[in-house]
C-alpha cells in the first residue's frame, strides 16, 4: 500500500479504490456508486418526490490540470496514408521517380535495404498565412493550415495493422488494453449522460480489422468501451424498441416494471443493486430519445450541409458523420472516432497496389467533409474546446513494394498525422522525415506522446491517470513518464 | 405517465439511512486517481505484518500466505439461533460472536433451493424441482439434493466457466486474422468433463501444464495442455522474437496467478517493487515453458500452427492399428484374387469380350468419363496440371494452384465416381465437416444457399453435400494416408437422397432438396469452383451417370470388375454353380470388408522442442537481449530451490514442465490449496475470503479471516482436493444456509458484510442470464461438448468485423439455444448480450468478474431480437398450458422466481395485461407477449437472494 501520490516511480504503487475495480467491483454497493455519483445523495430529496434524476454512471468528474478541450474527434484515416502524398511535402523524391536507391525499410514486404522510388502522385501548393505545403488529395483542409498542427516526425512501433491500429488506439502492440476513448471517459466521465461518451462510427465497408478490439475497454469494466453508432437507423444497437413495444407501450412497461421492482426491493432492505437497476431502466429510456435526436441531421440547414459534403455523392457517407461528431460532441461526447476505410485492401488507405487510385478515392471521400467539420466547429466557438486528430496507424514508404506499380508499403519510421482545436497551436508543423519521406529525423514523436497530448489537453496527466490491475498501476503512455507534444500546445 | 408508486420514497429513505457508511467509501470507486489520493489513506487496509526491525530489508517476513498450511485449532461455539454444522461454522461464528455480529436467520426454502441450484448448475430449478423438494420431508432431502445437483452434468458446465475465465479461454487468436485455435473447444469440453467426474485439483493442474510428461497418458491428457495455448497470439508481430516471448509470459503469468496466487508480471522488466521477486526469478520460472515449440518460426503472416496443432489417434496409436489394416488388406486381396482368377479364367477361355458385355449395363446412362490418359476433349479448361501414374494407366497430377474445369453434365439423378490419391489433408480440419469448406475434387460450390453440389476432401475426410437446403454427410477418416480411394457419390433427385460411397462401401446418406441442382455452370476438378483448395495429389477415373447406382455396381467399380450380377450369370455358365457360388461368396464378403478406421482427433496441445533452450534473463523484458543464464528453478519466496528434472522416458519432451506442477501440487506447496480454496469459497458466496483471488501476495489483500480459509485449504487437501466434496461442504454450512437480510446493527459494524453476517445476494452472471431466459420459456439445449455454436448475431454487430460476411457462422435454431459456455468465443466479434453483462475479458485472467449496472444491459433486455423472440416463445407455452391470463401471469411469474406470486399481485399484474389491450389494443397474444418481456426485465428474475 503506497502511502504517497502516484507518480513517479512508483510502478506498482496502487490505491484500495483501484483494487475494488481489480476484484470485479464485488462490492454491492460499488455498483450503486458508480451509476449514482457523487451527486446520489442531492438526488435522493427528488426522489422522495417521485421525480428522481438519475444519474449517469459516467458522472462528469473534476478534471486533474485544467483542461483545454472537452471532447476529442479522432478522424481514423485506416490503413495508413501516405504522407508524401498528402502534407509532408518532398520536393526530392519526385526527379527519383523509378530510380532504384539504398533505402532502410521495413513494411509488410519485410526489412529492405533498397528499392524503386515511386515519386509523389499529386503536386502540392502553398496554403494559408503560414504557407504550408498540402498536396492537391487536400484542398479544402488546405484552407484551414492556420488552425491546424502538423506532426510530421510520427513513429509507431509496428508496420503491421493488426498490432500498428490496437497501437494507435491502445497505445499497447497486445490485445487487451483499454482504448484512448476508454480512458478520457473513465478519468473524466461524461457531459451527457443520456449518450455514451466514447462513440465509433465505421466504414460502410466495416469494421477496421481487429474489429471491436479498437474500441475495446480491456481491463476496464464495459461501460467504458466504444459505442457503435451507424449513420442509419437505429444508430445504436439495441436502442429502438421493438414493434411488440412501440406506439407509448414501452413506457407502460417501464411503469409497471418499475412498480414491480420498486415492490421486489422493500422487502430487500441494504441491497442498493436493486435500486441502482430500477434507475438504469430510466437512463436507458432516455438514451432512447437523446440518441437519435443528437443523430438527427435533419435539424441541420442546408448549407451546413452542403459545408460537410453531404449533398454530393462521393462525400455524402463520411459527411454525414463528421456532422454527427460535431452534434454529438456538442451534447457533450467525449470522444467520438470516426473510421475513414475499413474492410481490406484498397476499401482503405492501405495503397500496396495503385496509390493513385487508392488515395484519390479516401481523399475524395474525406477532403471536403474534415474541412467542413473544422469550419463548423470554429465558426460555432467549439474549435477551441474540441481536439481534432487526423491520421491512421502509420505511414508509407517512398518506395514501391512491387516490382511494377505505384503501391507504396507500410512505413512506421515516420509518418504524419495532424491535429485541431482543443488547445493546439495551429499553422505549426513540427519534426521531419528525412528528404525521402523515409524515416522521422527530427524530433522523432511516439504514439504515446500523441496520447499523452490528448490526453493533457483533456486536463488528465498523462503520467498519473492510472488503473490497477493484474499486479501494475497501467497507465495509457506505458510504465515510464511520458511528455505531451509541448510546443504542439498554444 | 405513472411515477413510482407511493412506497418508493420509503425505500429511498431507508437505503440512505443504512447505507451511508458504505456508500461514503464506494461512491469514490470509480473516480480517477487525482481526486482519490485524498480518500487513499483512509482507506488503507489492515496493517501488514510489522515490519522487524534492523532486518526488515534483507529478510522480510514470510508473507500469510507463504508459510506452511496448518489445520487451526476449532473454537468452542454456541448457538441459540443455528445450527453448526462443521468445523467451518464452529470458526465463521466464532468470529461472528467476537466481533458481536448476529447471523442472519435461515432463509426460506424456496430461496434456498433457488439459490443452491444456480450456485451449482447456473440454472433455475423446474417448478417440478421445487415441488418435489418442498414434498419431501425426509431429514437429509437437503443433502440429497445437493448430491443430486453435483451429480447433474450441468454443474460441470457452469463451473467450467469459472475455470475458464482464469485461463483466458476462447477460440481465436485476436489481431487481423483472429483465426481459430483448432480444437480450443476440446479443452473446453475436457474441463466440463473434469469438474464433472471430480478430477482431484492436483491431478486437474497437473494435467494442463504438463499432461504430455506424464506416464500411461491417455488424448485427454494431450488436451488438457491446450491449457498452454489459449492467449492471443499476433500473427504478424513486428519483432517476432519478442512475440514469442509475449507468448510464454502469457503461460508463466496465467500460471502463476490462477495455480498460486502471484502476480508476477513485474518482474518480466525490473525487480517486483511489491513481493520480493527479481527478475531473476521470473526469468527462472519462465525457462520451465521455454521448452515448448514457438507459435512463430518466422516473420510474415503465418503462424507454426504444426507447432502446436496435431491429429492424434484416441488410443494414442497403442491398439495395434498397423496389424488390423495388415489383415484387412490381406483378406481384401485374398478375396480379390479369387475374383479376378474366375474371371481372368473367362477371359482366356472365352475373350475380353464376354466380359465387356456382362459389364455393358454398368456403362448406360454414364455421360461423361474422363480416364486422365491422352487428350480430354471435355476439358474446358486445364491450368497447369500434369499426368503421371493414375489408378489405371495415366491418371491426373495436381498441385499448387491447378485447376480443371468441365461443364456440368448432371442436374438431377446423378452418380459421379472417382480415384482419388494422397498424403496431404484438405483444407477446413477435421472438426466443420462441410463439403465447402475441403479441398476440390469434383465441386460445384457457388457462395449462398443456391441449388448446388460437390465433392471434396476435408481434413481427413471425404465430404460430399447439396445446397438448398443445405445437406452435408462424409465419409470415415484416414483418406489422406497416400493410398487410391475410390467414391461414389449419388443422388435421387425425386426423394432427395444422397449417398457416399467410400472404397465399395455405402457410408453415409442424407436427405437433400428435390429440385434441378443447376446453380453451377460448371464443375471444377482437383480445386474447389470458387478457384481455391487444390489437391495435392493424383486423381482418376472420372466418371458421371445420369442415374443412381446400386450397390453392386460400386463395388464393381471399387474392385475393378466382378461384383455386378452379370459377371456371376457369366460365371455360373461358363464354369458352372460351384464357381459362381464362390465369386457371389467372395464379393459379398469384398463389399463387407471396410477398412478399419482409427478414430483421431485434432488437438491443441504441448510439443517441445528437440532441445529445449537454455533460459536467460531477458534485459529490462526485451526479449533480444540476453542476460545472465538460468536454470528452472521456484521464486525465492517459495523457497528457492532448483527443480528437479526428470525427463520422461518416450522422449518427446525435457520433463521441466512436469517439475513446475509437481512443485505447485506438491502438499508442501502453502499456496495451491489456499488458492483454491479462495475460488470455490468466492463461487459459493459471492465474495473470496481474499478478494484478490489472484493475487495473495502484498499488492494484494489480506484475507478477511485467515482461520476460515486457512481450515477450507485443509479440509480439501484431507478430501483429496475433491472440488465437488469441498463445494459439498460449504453448501452444507449454516453459513450457506442463511438469508440475505439486512441488520442496522450488524451493518453498522461490518458495512461490507466481509464476514458473512448475512448472504451475500447476487445479479446473475452474463451466461446466467442467457441460460434463464432459455431455461424458462423451455427452449434450453442443454447438451454439451462439441464445437462452438453462432447463435444469430444482429447485423450492427457484424457490420464491425473486417470482413462481415465472413466473421460468423449459422447454427440451427436447436444449437442456438446450447448454453452459453457453448457459444463460439470469437475475440473480435463477442456475443453483444454476453458482453452486455460484463462476460470475461478473454484477453487477460479474470479472476473476478466485474458486476455493473447500465442503461446497455436495460436496452439490451427490453429491445434486442433475442429477448423479444424469447418472450414470445414464454407467452406462447402459457398460451397453450393455460386457459385464463390469471394462471398465465401466475405460472411466468413463478417460472421467473420459483416464488408464487400472492393474489393481490397476480391482480395488479392482470390489471397491467388489461390496461395493454385497452390502451394500446393489444390483442390477448400480444399482451402476454409483453407482459413476458416486462418478466425478464424485472429484479426477481435476474437477481438471487
């Protein structure tokens, strides 16, 4: 038992509370607690009136450092999108274009000491009042430079997806491990209680691979996992209720039940499960109703439509999403993960075969609505508090991973990825790849960095949020200390 | 909108009142660190040990739970209230008393029975259970029911799941391809089967880490060290020396927390700051499982499934198989010479022709014949494939990626035979016997429920199968032993039947659709239609008719002539009766003479490395990095000692591993039955005496009455490690058998009831709630074994996968209602109520589940397909079993709680009924329909007090 702070050094210090979670919340009461708050008792006067207010289990908490953002918005550009090609501009690589050079790679292809340049498809211009580069997959995010942070020096620990994604979202190469979106909610509860606060919204193709695993909250008890939430209906699996109880019948149900169970507990007396259940059933009915409400695209105009992309074809899918981020964010989600690419291959970023084809299509589908969510989110006043990412689990190689073709292979050497609002500095661009694009020569970034950014910005230290279990107080950045990306921050 | 009712402030009220002391520790329970640290202090646990002075660093003192395991003295107890029943609640009340706590009255019957059959089985009792027990008046009816339940193969299966979550059980290995671990479900089915036939616990562990060491094995012994291979496995790591090592961390860690207690992932990196272990020792430790052949050899996506994946004959290959087929074959070619010399004495005395003619009638309606010798002008394709010896003359050579392609010739009555020849199984394993999922030999497979057919090698097996509806059978195993097999493969259209033929003998039949098999165009040879699962081997002798064959022309076919009856009419005329009667003798006994089989299965299991390493300590947990060598040896804690080794005599392994559990299972050992002991002890009252199952060391806590489990510990180890006499004991205590009410005085005391003033009531587990819905509305499957079942998973659960058209199978509705243990664990795709309901996480040891309460599980079951299905089901058995809504409401209320409602209630709960078809005209169905729903919704359902 540490008698001190967490903190430094002390790896496997833990506190009696974290043990509760580490014995599966047993206790009785614990449940009761954790669905109630702190705000239980100042409930229990309305509930004597008949008219309780319940309370979520993700009950907003004080934030450890003051906090920049309120919510995150993690666009997931999966597969891994070529940097070289999109905002880390390489005027070197193009007169290389087909020539065999002694390069240090290490991809799906395996660790590779040459290989054939594939030049950058697409020219880039200057944008901005800070003049920053962007290839021509990204106008319109080229319009908005000024507000955005570029983090060119980007390392992950893996080429492969299937350990790079469970990384990017985890911060761990192992399946098993709480997600980013897992560990703001279980630090600072939600703003909202009838919505879940870590919200995921897939590909229509679907899932990244891994599937649930990139939402999963591991350790941590489920009501710290990701939600699914689809762009038809119903948004949320399980929330519509069914023909047999349609029409005001599932209210006459809850009315009744709740009599029953009300009934049931009186001759229960010291069993504050039973009480904490009859208040779930009130939440659930009210997410019913919140839910599709905060999806709900039809309260927006039409020119917030048309910003977004949706009234054409090609950005109408991931459009309508970066729109439901910023409603939901605005009903106070916390962290809401939109997937751009999912299924396989070329369904994704993940260009091996024809870049070209490969990038024009998810930079087609992307471009117009990421803009569009970083001008709505700024002319409303919500840039400031809501942190945009934008990135996949890593990037690509400046050289072909075929013998013909323009397929570039996975790169995470150094890759970009870049982020928004909540409290970073905009018009920067921060660390270098090498001229190649090849790997991260200037103060080379980690994953963990990333997340500890978020998660500073959040008001959560990085280095002291922690959670017991199996024997390690774990943390998201690992055992060590880790630093937020400092000069990212304004 | 009706609020709560009038009573509910009431209850508000007290639970405030009574509840305050708990609640100011636990309302804090799920917030972060920073606002905690206040709180920290004042929560700390019981003192440790006082440390000595002056030696405190060098040698602390052995921890509780590392000193040897004694039998304490028993108290002298009194009770005016209760019974004592045993020396387990001589020392429960003891302490009770000392600390002025009462214990609870005894609880109804009712509540027992209830309680006990979910404590042992994870399902309600029947009403009939109930009434049976409540007529019994005989003094030990409850002991007898305890047996009766232990005896029930149902508490095999419920406390295998208890088991299961501490091993990190499932059936794939996460990451891109979450592939299947083959014959994961084995070791499920093993551990069922163990608790089931009380396994004593030493001979339980020993089995799992080092079955494959022991002497006189038998496959389950092979089986249960599947044990070994359960974690997640990466199949494409980007440093695959440190995945391998992840991999035997995730063994030794496994190990150490759920057989002793320890949790000693620390010390992978740096020296425990906890429990006195150096990295040393962890490295020691984990040199006993380095022996064991890596999931990897390489980079790239592949895993050495070889490695750890094998067929193994039942008997382990001691009846002596060999010598069976050596007499099979030699009375197959005695047999066969007497034919061919009757009829080659024919053939020289009266030509070939005769012959030819007797078999002509074999010939009508064939459409097709593809003999694989010179050009084959019906070949519409031909990619790569080669001719070399066949079954007669030439014959075809596949491998790699060949393929043939015919245009289909057959639609309706059809008999298709072939030679077959190799050495390699096909693909899909020996496990989902469907014809689509082998590899090709003559296939039409077109994706979907479609009018379509094939044949084809699957795993060991020859599998043969029509579409629409889907109809698969197969033939015996050991086809791929690198011998020609012929089949036959038929089919009746206007019945419907099919029919597999395997070397002359009929082995299987099924009854398919009725109508023109016509979805293929085509029909591909050596490979599967949809292009992919080539044989690799030789094939020969294909031919199609357009009408069903009768036994005696297979076997004619099979024995290359003489078994139809012309050849016998030939026979008698040619070289009279005696003659004939001896062929007609002879291809009778041919077309009885199967060769043997050998039943084999595949497992996931052990296998060690010719030499196994030699150990070092891995610097700072990196696992390229070398450091100082070890030999396998126990934690310093424990004694320290070397292991040890004896390898067994077959050779096959180094014996380390077989040392690692006889040191855990030794008596010496003052952990094993401790820890044990405390998991059973959790499993029957809710709660573990230490509450850090898997931890007893000093991050973990101390336990809440030493004596009470240090006597458990003894008790078991005097019963052999009998887990079913230990879980005897305690559901035959006065502590089971109290009530779960609620005492101010005692709460004022023990607020968390850790010493078991009152029973502690419990929400049912996530199986527990499925099973129930199940078990109630009588839909339940309760057999067991066998591979995982799919039951209907809703389509936004799909939609998450990578590839969701291919991430979940389709079981009949009879094996989508098995109990939940039996569900196919997926680790990238889990079953949404069972995850609603805080299953395992299958990634890491569980050793407590969590118990939350969330809008999820309220919406999952009001709104989801399943619960609305199963109520209907509930209503529409009470529809047929009784006449009025009274005894409707009456009969599902008591299903629900096995507590027969009061007539006021039953009144208020017509009413409800009424005022659904009055308000929302509902006809009478559809308002006991939701009335049904409105049961599995209510707190007397999903909770045990």
């Amino acid at each position: 038992m540490t008698d001190q702070p967490q903190g430094k050094g002390q790896f496997c210090g833990r506190t009696r509370r974290e043990f509760l979670w580490e014995s599966g919340a047993g206790f009785a009461s614990l449940a009761l607690g954790g669905l109630l708050g702190n705000g239980f008792f100042a409930g229990q006067s309305l509930a004597a009136d008949g008219l309780t207010q319940f309370k979520s289990p993700l009950t907003p908490l004080p934030a450890m450092l003051a906090a920049r953002a309120k919510s995150v918005i993690f666009l997931f550009m999966y597969g891994g999108p070529s940097h070289m090609d999109t905002f880390d501009y390489k005027p070197a690589l193009y007169p290389l274009d087909g020539k065999t050079i002694d390069v240090t790679t290490f991809g799906r292809g395996g660790h590779r000491k040459q290989g054939r340049v594939v030049g950058p498809k697409w020219n880039f211009k200057q944008y901005g009042e800070c003049g920053k580069y962007v290839s021509d997959l990204f106008p319109n995010v080229g319009s908005m430079v000024d507000d955005i942070t570029f983090l060119h020096s980007m390392t992950a620990d893996s080429p492969l997806h299937g350990s790079a994604m469970l990384m990017m979202n985890s911060g761990k190469l192992l399946s098993g491990s709480p997600c980013l979106g897992s560990w703001v909610n279980y630090g600072l509860g939600t703003l909202n209680e009838n919505l879940p606060g870590f919200v995921v919204m897939l590909d229509q193709t679907g899932g990244p691979i891994s599937g649930a695993k990139n939402w999963s909250s591991g350790y941590m008890p489920g009501q710290y996992q990701g939600t699914v939430l689809r762009s038809e209906d119903p948004p949320i699996l399980d929330l519509q209720p069914p023909p047999a109880l349609g029409g005001g019948i599932q209210r006459s149900v809850l009315d009744h039940l709740r009599a029953e169970n009300a009934e049931h507990a009186i001759e229960r007396l010291g069993n504050p499960d039973l009480s904490a259940r009859i208040a779930s059933y009130e939440l659930a009915y009210q997410m019913q109703s919140s839910a599709p409400e905060a999806v709900d695209l039809a309260k927006e105009d039409e020119e917030t439509h048309s910003l977004y992309g949706i009234d054409q074809a090609k950005t109408q899918d991931f459009g309508k999403k970066c729109l439901m981020a910023r409603r939901l964010v605005e009903r106070g989600v916390r962290f809401v993960q939109i997937y751009s690419g999912g299924n396989h291959n070329d369904n994704n970023w993940d260009a091996h075969g024809d870049l070209k084809l490969n990038h024009d299509k998810h930079a087609g589908a992307t471009d117009l609505p990421i803009a569009g969510l970083l001008k709505d989110l700024k002319r409303r006043g919500m840039l400031d508090e809501t942190l945009v990412i934008w990135g996949g689990e890593f990037g690509r190689q400046p050289t072909a991973e075929y013998s013909e073709g323009t397929g570039r292979d996975h790169n995470a050497y150094g890759f970009t990825m870049w982020m928004a609002g909540g409290g970073t500095k905009g018009g920067t661009s921060i660390g270098q790849t090498d001229e190649l694009g090849s790997a991260a020569v200037e103060s080379p970034l980690q994953v963990k960095n990333l997340h500890a950014t978020a998660l500073h910005l959040m008001g959560l230290d990085p280095n002291r949020l922690t959670y017991f279990h199996a024997g390690l107080d774990r943390k998201l950045v690992g055992f060590e200390d880790e630093q937020p990306i400092w000069n990212a921050i304004s | 909108m009706v609020r709560m009712g009038s009573l509910v402030p009431l209850i508000w009220i007290t639970l405030i009142g009574t509840l305050i002391s708990t609640l100011m520790i636990h309302t804090a329970a799920n917030t972060p660190a920073s606002a905690l640290v206040a709180v920290a202090d004042e929560l700390a646990p019981p003192t440790e040990e006082t440390p000595t002075p002056g030696d405190s660093r060098s040698a602390p003192a052995p921890r509780w739970c590392d000193l040897p395991l004694v039998r304490p003295s028993i108290p002298q107890v009194q009770s005016t209230t209760l019974a004592i029943r045993s020396d387990l609640d001589r020392i429960w009340l003891h302490r009770l008393q000392s600390m002025g706590l009462e214990p609870a009255p005894p609880a109804s019957e009712v509540d027992l029975i209830r309680r006990l059959h979910y404590t042992l089985t994870g399902l309600p009792p029947s009403p009939e259970q109930v009434d049976s027990y409540l007529a019994d008046d005989t003094p030990d009816r409850w002991q007898r029911l305890v047996d009766r339940l232990l005896q029930d193969e149902q508490f095999g299966v419920h406390w295998a799941r208890h088991w299961l979550d501490l091993v990190r059980w499932a059936e794939t290995d996460s990451y891109e391809r979450d592939r299947l671990k083959p014959g994961a479900w084995r070791y499920r089915d093993w551990v069922i089967d163990s608790f089931n036939a009380d396994m004593p616990y030493d001979q339980f562990v020993t089995m799992q880490l080092a079955g494959d060491e022991l002497a006189d094995e038998t496959i389950d012994h092979h089986i249960a060290t599947g044990f070994l291979h359960l974690g997640i496995r990466d199949d494409e790591p980007a440093d695959p020396v440190q995945a391998v090592y992840d991999d035997f961390d995730g063994m030794l860690d496994t190990t150490c927390r759920t057989m002793l207690g320890i949790s000693i992932g620390c010390a992978r990196c740096h020296d425990h700051k906890g429990d006195p272990i150096p990295t040393r020792d962890y490295y020691r430790l984990l040199t006993f499982f380095e022996g064991l052949k890596p999931y990897k050899n390489g980079g790239g996506n592949g895993i050495s499934t070889n490695n750890f994946v094998r067929t193994l004959p039942v008997d382990l290959g001691r009846s002596n198989y060999q010598a069976t087929v050596q007499q099979w074959k030699t009375e197959r070619s005695e047999r066969l010479s007497e034919v061919n010399n009757l009829l080659t004495e024919v053939k020289e005395r009266w030509g070939e022709d005769v012959l030819q003619q007797a078999r002509s009638s074999l010939w009508r309606g064939q459409l097709l014949h593809l003999p694989f010798s010179g050009e084959e002008s019906a070949l519409k394709e031909d990619r790569d494939s080669s001719r070399g010896p066949g079954r007669h003359g030439e014959g075809l050579v596949l491998d790699e990626n060949d393929r043939l392609l015919i245009d289909r010739p057959v639609q309706d009555d059809f008999s298709i035979s072939l030679w077959f020849r190799t050495d390699r199984q096909g693909a899909g394993g020996n496990t989902d016997l469907r014809w689509f999922r082998g590899t090709g030999l003559v296939d039409g497979e077109i994706g979907g429920v479609v009018n379509d057919f094939g044949v084809s090698l699957v795993g060991d097996h020859v599998c043969v199968g029509t579409g629409n509806p889907e109809v698969f059978i197969h033939g015996p195993q050991g086809m791929a032993n690198g011998q020609w097999h012929h089949v036959v493969f038929t089919r009746h259209r206007k019945s419907g039947e099919i029919v597999l033929w395997i070397d002359g003998s009929r082995v299987s039949s099924g009854s398919g659709g009725k109508q023109a098999l016509d979805a293929p165009e085509q029909l591909s040879i050596g490979r599967m239609l949809p292009d992919h699962q080539t044989l690799q081997g030789s094939l020969d002798e294909i031919r199609f008719w357009d009408r069903v064959l009768d036994a005696s022309e297979v076997l004619d076919l099979a024995i290359d002539g003489g078994a139809l009856p012309a050849h016998q009419q030939l026979v008698e005329e040619r070289l009279g009766m005696a003659e004939a009667l001896r062929l007609n003798a002879a291809v009778t006994r041919l077309g009885q003479l199967s060769p043997p089989t050998r039943e084999e299965v595949q497992v996931l299991s052990a296998q060690e490395l010719p030499t196994p390493a030699i150990g070092h300590v891995r610097v700072r947990g990196t696992a390229s990095v070398k450091g100082e060598a070890v030999t396998p040896g126990f934690p310093q804690i424990l004694g320290g000692q070397e292991a040890t080794i004896v390898p067994p005599s077959d050779g096959q392994s180094s014996g380390r591993r077989l040392a690692l559990a006889s040191w855990i299972t030794s008596p010496d050992n003052p952990r094993t039955s401790r820890v044990i002991a405390n998991r059973i002890w959790q499993h029957v009252f809710g709660r573990a005496i230490v509450e850090s199952p898997n931890d007893f060391g000093k991050l973990g806590l101390l336990p809440h009455d030493q004596q009470l489990l240090d006597l458990f510990a003894t008790e078991i180890e005097a019963q052999q490690w009998s887990i079913k006499s230990a879980i005897r004991l305690l559901v035959s205590s006065s502590m089971f058998r109290m009530s779960n009410q609620f005492d101010e005085e005692s709460n004022r005391v023990d607020p968390e009831n850790n010493h078991l003033w009152r029973f502690r009531s419990r929400r049912l587990s996530a199986e527990e709630v499925r099973d129930s819905v199940l078990a109630v509305n009588g839909s339940l499957n309760r057999s067991l074994g066998g591979p995982g079942v799919y039951p209907p998973m809703p389509s936004e659960v799909l939609a998450t996968a990578s590839r969701p058209g291919q991430a979940w199978g389709q079981s009949s509705p009879e094996d989508a209602a098995r109990r939940s243990l039996f569900i196919h664990v997926k680790r990238s795709l889990l079953h949404p109520l069972l995850l609603a309901f805080d299953m395992a996480d299958t990634d890491s040891p569980c050793p407590v589940r969590f118990n939350t309460i969330q809008p999820t599980q309220a919406l999952t079951l009001l709104n989801s397909d399943f619960t609305g299905k199963q109520a209907r089901l509930l209503a529409e058995k009470m529809s047929r079993q009784e006449t009025t809504l009274s005894r409707q409401i009456e009969q599902v209320l008591y299903l629900i709680s096995q507590h027969p409602p009061d007539a006021q209630r039953v009144e208020r709960n017509v009413a409800f009924v009424e005022s659904l078809k009055t308000e929302h005209q509902l006809d009478e169905n559809q308002a006991l329909e939701v009335f049904c729903l409105m049961a599995f919704n209510l707190n007397e359902f999903i909770h045990i007090d």
